[in-house]
C-alpha cells in the first residue's frame, strides 16, 4: 500500500526530513559514526518502502 506523500505530510516530515535534520545536527554536533549509518539506514527504507513502489507500478 503506497501512499502519496504529498498527501500526508507527517509521514514525508518522519521518513525524509527527521532523518535529514538529524544528519545535519549530527555534521555540526560531531555525531558517531554509528548516527550518520542509522540515518542513511532510515532514508534508504523509506526510500524503498513509500517512493519506489509508485515509480515501478506495473497496472495496465
């Protein structure tokens, strides 16, 4: 079930700006390393769970 993210606003702000915005707390803080993998982890399935099945829709 993919959802389009314009229409849910909370959900683009959790899975791409949180993890973004933490990433650069992270840069200017001087994070751990173990912070920058857990935030590229989370956009990654985000990624791959909300965007990339609208893109390969295979409806005809």
């Amino acid at each position: 079930m993919a959802f389009r993210i314009g229409e849910h606003p909370m959900i683009f702000f959790v899975t791409f700006a949180l993890p973004a915005l933490l990433m650069f707390l992270g840069v200017i803080f001087e994070a751990s390393a173990f912070l920058f993998i857990l935030c590229t982890g989370w956009l990654g399935v985000a990624f791959l769970v909300l965007y990339l099945p609208q893109e390969t829709d295979d409806t005809q």
